[in-house]
C-alpha cells in the first residue's frame, strides 16, 4: 500500500499505431476522453487537481522542447499543476509512481496521468533505434550501440550459456501476436509462426524484424484517487498496492552480469515488499518485451520462475492466456506497440481492464492482482507497479 | 505544510559560469558534494534512498537522451530510483514538489534533489535563445517566437500602460549585479550602472544584453528528510512548507493578458494557501529574472506589491539588501546565472543558507521565512515553494 492508499478509477488509451490521422494533441485528448467515457460520466473533469506527463522523444527526435503545459495546453488543463516525468521507455510507469506518492501525501484527492509520443512522423533512418548510437555525451560511450544491440547481448549470453534456444524467443513474438490479435488497440494484430520470426530480416544477431517491437504512435491515460474516495467515481475500483523503482549503470561495459538485469530484479524486490505480496501472487502481467529476449529476462528478474529456466518456464505455456500467469495478454509492445512515454501507461490500463473483468477476448479469468514491468534504455531503469481489486 | 513534514537539511552547488573545466557529471557530483559536506558529515550518502533529477536540454541541445540514470551513474546512486523531472526553467523546483510528495507519502525518509545542465558547449547561434522559434511541433506557432522576445511583450505593455519606466527595468538588473558580486558562486561578479544597461547590445526591444540573464552551466542539490527525523542530520533544518504549481498557454495569442503572469500568480496563491501565509510574512526571495522584466511581473505576481506599482516598490528600495523584501540576494538569474534545470534547485539552496544565517555578506538579517519563484517557458508554467526555519 502507498501511503494512506491510492486507486484506479479510470483507463482509457486510443489504438496504437502509425497514427497519421492524429497529432501530438490530438492523441492526448483522445485518450483522456477515453479515460472519462470509461467512467461513465462519473467523474467530473474538473476534479482532477494536478496531471502527470509521460513523454519522452520531445528532444531527441521531434526538436522540440516540452513542459507540463504541453499536457495541460490540448486539454485545456490551465491553470492546473502538470509534471512532465521523463525516464526513457519506462517513464510512463514512473510518472504513475510520482502521481500516487503526491495523493498519498494528501496535498490532492484525484490527478491524471497521461502519456504519449508522436513516434512515425520521421523516416527510419532518423528512428529512435537509428539514433541510440549518439545518446550519450560521453567520448568513451561505444557508438552504434543502438537497443536492439544492447539487448541482443543478453540473448547471445544466455543462448551461449544453454539457457535458452533462438526458437524461445521466437515463441514469444508468436504468443505476443496471438494475444495482440484480440486487442483493438493494438498496431500489429496478425499472428504469426515461429517459422516467420526466424525467417523474418535479421536486425541485430540473434533479433529478427518479429523479436522487435514496433516504432508506434499512442497515448494512454488513468485517473487515480485517495482510495477511501474511489467508490464514489465507480463501483470497481483497482487499488495501486506497489510501485519499485531501481536504476542500474547506463553502459554495457560497466554492467555486472549479462543474462539477467539488476534494475527490473530491485524494483521488482521493492514492489513485492511494499504490497506484502510474493510473485506467485501475481495473476495477470504486463511486461516489457521491446524485443522477444527482454520478456524471457522478465520472468526471471520478476522471479515468475528460477533462474535460467525461462525458456522451459514459457514452453509450459505459463505465460499463454489460460496458463498459470499470463504476461502480456494484451499483445506487449511486440504487438501492441510501444510508443514510449505512453507504454507503462498503457500497461495499467490494461492491468485495470484485467482485473475488473472488461477486457474482453483476452480476460484472465479470475485475475485479482496484477503486476506491470517497464524497462527503460539499457535496462538502466525499471518501473514495477502492482495493483489489486479493491 | 506537505502532508507531515517535509524539510531540507542540506543544500550545496557549484559555481555557475562557464565552466569548461567540468563536464555535465563533474558538475552534478560537485553539488553533490557540497551539499554533504554542508552537513559536515551527519549525511551517510547511504542514507538517500532515492533522488529526483532536474534537467531540461538534454535532447534539444544535447541531441541526447537523459533518463534518471544520467544521475544514478555518476554519483553511484544504483540500485536507487532516480527520477528526472522537466518542465523547462521550472523544473528544479518542480523536482523539489515531486520529492517532498514522496516523503511525505511515508514511502521514503531521506532523499536527494540535484539540477544540472551544460548550456555553453554550443556556439551562440545554437544556443538555447536561438532554438527557441522551432521549439514547437505545431505548424501555426509563431516562428521566430526567442525567449527576450516572449518576455519583452510585457515589458511594452508594462510601459505603454505607464506602469514601468525603461529605467525601472534597468534598475533590477543593477540591484541583482550589486547582489551577486557578493556571491561567490555567482556567473557575473561584476556591478553594472543604469547607464551601462540602458547603453548594451539590443535584444529585442526593449531589452538589452544586460537584461538578460547569461547562457550557463551549473548544478545545485538539496537534501530533503522527513521533518521529525530532521534534526539527527542537522541542528537547523529549514521546513519546506508549500509547493505550488500552476501552468498556463503556451501562447502568446491565446493569453488573456500581458504586464502580468497567470501560472506566477495561481502557483504564488496555492502556496500562500498551504503555508497559511501571506506575502507580508516573506522575509527573502528568489525570484525567476530571466529578463530584468520579469523580476517586476514577480513582485506584482506574488503580491508583494499592488498591480501596476513594481516599478515604484523597485526605486523605494524594498527589493534590495536591507529593504522590507530583499529579492535575489543571490544575484538572480541575471547574475548568478540560469543553468536550466539547475535554477530552482539554486533557489532553495539560497533560501536555506539565508534562513540560516550562512549567506555571508548578502545575509539578509533575521530571515526567517523564504520564497523561490520559479516560471518555466513563456511563463506557461511555474513553481513557488516556500521554506521556513524550524
């Protein structure tokens, strides 16, 4: 439990995707008017106190800078307070985190958190992934590691260890797929074979094209309250019981060990203890798969099964719809997308969803606690918020 | 007050000026530094458990991205959660709000707040004033839109109204060089005459080079503990007892007025609110001077003086050493400097040494309740925090 409690009371993301019919403002809006409308005209507008922005390409890609006021401006929020948190791929979920710590504080009743990024105005070879190579000031920082790279190595390592086999990963994007292919939100909603992630072009040895996720536009929004006030907004309210986050060194080769990430294993260390709760609890999960590899360490940093044994733990099917844990049932960033500042956003939305029993084709029957994992850059960062059904 | 108790007990920063000597982590472990020495020892570093990064050019200057990490590493801060908050020339202070909601959710006991940035790498004609006009992604915002112009709006109405004098201007800009030449930490160290502002380079009219603050680089960190356990780290803590932010347009044609500030003035009257104050109980100010106008919008802003009188307030001495309200003891932005994501955390830390008797020759004597005015962008957001000593 945070503080004195804080709770979900609304969700709402508009569908990820190569977005040309929408701008910036325009994906904002809609998912906080998604949000709203999920509430049933239960929640006044202006209710919400204070906002919290997730957005985190301003800079880097669109030349741009950001404030608070770019939130507050499309949704006409003024003259209301709004923090733009910034924390690579995993600040969306930390922008939840900074959000509950100001309700628990009792300074406000009822914020917003919203987060979105504008991500395919640009041609590929200005993309994200084209620019990670010049992400650091420092001379000594290797050029061209982009994140496919960076993660590729934790493959290679526990490939080479006898951990894991390329067609693991593969099973992944496969299951991703599936999952993404019941969710009307998400980008890439065709399923696919282990034969076409193999076959599929190589981007970094061992990643393929379908190990990837894709370069997406979206925005995703929640409403969150003091939780003794969270029924008069609706009947299901989702209570946040945790929020870890760690950071871990920025470089590859400063790093202590490959084959697992230390970030994800604190934050997550840090999230069990505040909800009192142990992994075996969790029954529904949103994970971080920007590459098929990154779930797999998952589920060993978030200790769903020992270490190394990953591989087997997802040939069992745990982590299928209708396994012991299901992890990513609403397709991951593999399918879904993954338009950065938006993601760990869009994981609570789906959390929420799961846990109130509305997300439709690809409900977790029965799911009481769910967890969301958002990893930023190179696993230097990682977010871990855990919520429960009041 | 924020929730139980929210108080600063150390605070350190490094000389701000053009400090090619230093790169961007030299400088943030420099605050660092002096902010655990001023504790002379009574902070084990392993005490902070987690911090809030301030920083706002990363990706627009830099071509860089910056994540709660790019603190994490240099000051060996992993596993630690390290957050960065941006809201542009706001953003320290907002990072202090951020940090004092954490603690006063109960989550964290001890934790850290540190801005950087590294401005004057990059030739004048890439520099932050420059970049200005493209800093929108939105087709129909004004090209060409620099920061002395966005700030000399008011500055025509102010004096076109007769509520300003160009001299009057001229005057903040003398008592905030006479100020800084008794800081050692200060950029400019050297006193300027009416005469030698109103005869400088032309900015943008009215403003010249010397109503304007310098392009800079510095870092200023402060210490923030939960209040009852205040006293084992120092025998002066200074309570930190209201953060208020507010936002407006991002604008110039969608304000609603010119000769004052909406977001200043909201950010001022919900921090007035939660320390159960008024303007008359300030004894020291920061104020936000990024242009020698925007000191006088403060005064009237803030309430300590009426709409339409700065200008009258300013010659009758009040804002200076030994007046009623001295502002910017320190020198302002104007001369001590304005390394983006470092000045509101700069501004706490002058606050705090002025509480406690520490300012040396700019001592403002007796101070016991402190102010810092910090407004982000075409004052399209701001943060007004306020400190009193225990």
């Amino acid at each position: 439990m945070i503080g004195p409690g804080v709770s979900v009371v609304a969700a709402g993301m508009v569908r990820f995707g190569e977005r040309f019919d929408a701008g910036y403002d325009e994906l904002a809006l809609g998912a906080w008017r998604a949000a709203l409308e999920s509430a049933g005209g239960r929640i006044d507008p202006d209710r919400v106190q204070a906002a919290w922005l997730s957005t985190a390409l301003g800079g880097l890609i669109r030349r741009e800078a950001v404030t608070g006021a770019s939130l507050a401006d499309p949704l006409g929020l003024y003259p209301r307070p709004v923090t733009r948190v910034e924390n690579a791929c995993a600040g969306g979920s930390d922008a939840v985190r900074n959000a509950a710590f100001a309700v628990a504080s009792g300074v406000y009743d009822v914020v917003l958190v919203l987060g979105v990024e504008k991500m395919r105005d640009l041609p590929t070879r200005a993309s994200l992934i084209a620019q990670r190579g010049t992400m650091s000031h420092l001379w000594w920082h290797p050029r061209g590691a982009t994140s496919p790279y960076l993660f590729a190595q934790h493959a290679t390592v526990m490939i080479e260890e006898g951990n894991l086999t390329r067609e693991d990963m593969a099973l992944v994007s496969v299951k991703n797929h599936d999952h993404g292919a019941l969710n009307p939100n998400a980008f890439m909603r065709k399923p696919v074979t282990t034969d076409q992630v193999l076959g599929s072009a190589p981007v970094c040895e061992p990643l393929t094209v379908l190990d990837c996720c894709p370069t997406t536009d979206g925005a995703a929004a929640v409403v969150l309250c003091r939780s003794d006030i969270a029924s008069s907004f609706t009947d299901a309210p989702v209570e946040l019981i945790a929020s870890g986050l760690a950071t871990d060194t920025m470089y590859s080769h400063t790093k202590s060990a490959f084959g697992m990430q230390l970030a994800p294993t604190r934050a997550a260390a840090d999230a069990y203890r505040m909800a009192g709760i142990k992994p075996s609890d969790i029954d529904v999960a949103e994970l971080h798969d920007c590459f098929s590899v990154a779930e797999l360490l998952a589920y060993e940093d978030l200790g769903f099964c020992e270490r190394g044994k990953s591989g087997v733990w997802l040939r069992a099917g745990n982590a299928s719809l209708g396994g012991t844990l299901p992890c990513n049932p609403s397709g991951g960033l593999l399918s879904k997308g993954h338009p950065i500042g938006a993601t760990g956003v869009a994981q609570l939305c789906e959390i929420f969803w799961q846990l109130r029993g509305e997300a439709g084709e690809r409900q977790v029957e029965g799911a009481r606690i769910g967890l969301t994992h958002n990893v930023g850059g190179n696993g230097q960062v990682c977010c871990v918020n855990i919520a429960r059904l009041s």
